[in-house]
C-alpha cells in the first residue's frame, strides 16, 4: 500500500474520532436542556400547588375574620335588648339576630370546606415537595454525569488533534488540499473502504476495471459516484 494511502486511511480513522468527540461535546447541551425543562415543569406543578394552598389559607383567613365581626356585630345588638320596649320591637330584634346567625353558620360552613381543602392540598403540597426533590437530585447527578463526559471527550479530543498533526506532517499538501475539500462535501467521510465492489460511502458498485485497480492499494482514487478517496482492505488486516 502506498504511504500517501496509509496516511489518509489514518487521518481518516483519526478525523471520525475526532467528529464523533465534537458531536458528544455539542450534544450534551441539549441535554441538560432536557433535564432542566423536566424539572422546570415539576418545579411549574409544586409552584401552582403552592399557590392553591396559599390561596386557600388567606381565604380561610378572611372568613374567619368576617365571622368575628359578626359576632361582634352580634353582641352589640343583643346589648341593645334592654333598651326594646315593645314586644314588636323585641320581635324584630330577635329576627335580626337571627338573620345574622345564618349569615354566621353559612360562613362558618364555608370554613369547613375550605379547611378541607387545604387538608387535601396539603397533601398534594407534600407530594410535589417529595417530587421536585426527586427531580432536582437526578438532575444534578445528571450535569455531573454530563461534565465528566465533557471533560473526558474534550481530553480525548486534544490527544486526537495532537496525534492528527503528527500524521499530516508527511501528507502531501495537494493530496492533503484534496482531502479537505472531501471531508467537507462529504459530511466527515473523505476517505471510505470498498468491500464487494461496493463504496461503503455511497452504497454504489463500483467498475470492474476500477474495483481492480483499488484493490492494488497503489494511488488514490475516487468513487464515480460521491468522489470520496477509496481502498481496499485485505482480510488479514
């Protein structure tokens, strides 16, 4: 085989290393992206729970402070008593009184519900708490997992750009030029095996006479079909 031949089948292995170590780094943003919606929406279900309970004990609150008043406006009527002096009087003083009992018991009634209501959401509350933390610890194991694995593809990604330059250094720079330009057009694969007359680019058979010539491993030649830089492998390699 050629040593321009070797050389880029090297460059080659060491450039798909090299993209598959840039698409792990690039990638992992995305995901903790991921991670982090996945808690927000957690975090948007505890915020709205929290929000109904809060609700709930201000309404409870404020019911409790209208039945006060009424108590209040209960006892100053009923100190009125000793000033009635007719039984009519004394009759509408007592369907005042009365009237505004039922207000009392009506609001007193809407208390219990309340209450049970912030019983139940309370224990929605407690749920949710249990969730988000849940939520929250996978998510930050998750970013450590991730940081590691960044900082182990990015290690490994500068040791690939080091070995890379040792192997251009010999390449002949039109050979190299060309190469490039492959790399490029063809999505990271400049340089491809053939294995049963076929371009494992492309997936397309290649010439008899062309195939012959590829399987000496001599000079460079490109694929008919998508151009990239072909060879043959034997079985014992």
């Amino acid at each position: 085989m050629k040593e321009n031949i070797k050389l880029l089948i090297e460059l080659q292995k060491i450039d798909s290393a090299i993209l598959k170590k840039k698409t792990i780094i690039n990638t992992m943003p995305s995901k903790i992206l991921a991670v982090d919606q996945s808690f927000k929406e957690v975090q948007s279900l505890y915020d709205k729970q929290k929000q109904k309970y809060e609700l709930l004990e201000k309404k409870k609150r404020d019911k409790e402070k209208e039945v006060e008043d009424i108590n209040e406006r209960i006892k100053k009527i009923k100190a009125r008593t000793s000033e009635i002096k007719t039984n009519k009087e004394y009759q509408a003083h007592l369907k005042e009184i009365e009237t505004i009992e039922k207000e009392r018991y009506a609001m007193e009634d809407e208390i219990l519900v309340t209450m049970e209501e912030i019983d139940s959401t309370s224990k929605a509350l407690k749920a949710e708490e249990i969730k988000i933390k849940a939520e929250k610890d996978k998510a930050e194991a998750f970013k450590k997992e991730v940081e590691k694995e960044i900082a182990e593809a990015e290690k490994e990604l500068n040791d690939l750009k080091v070995k890379r330059v040792e192997i251009v250094k010999p390449v002949d720079a039109e050979i190299y030029n060309d190469y490039m330009t492959l790399l490029e057009a063809c999505k990271g694969l400049a340089v491809t095996e053939v294995k049963d007359e076929i371009c494992q680019g492309c997936n397309m058979n290649i010439p008899p006479q062309i195939f012959v010539e590829i399987k000496k491993n001599e000079e460079i030649i490109q694929c008919p079909q998508c151009r990239r830089i072909l060879y043959w492998k034997e079985k014992n390699e």
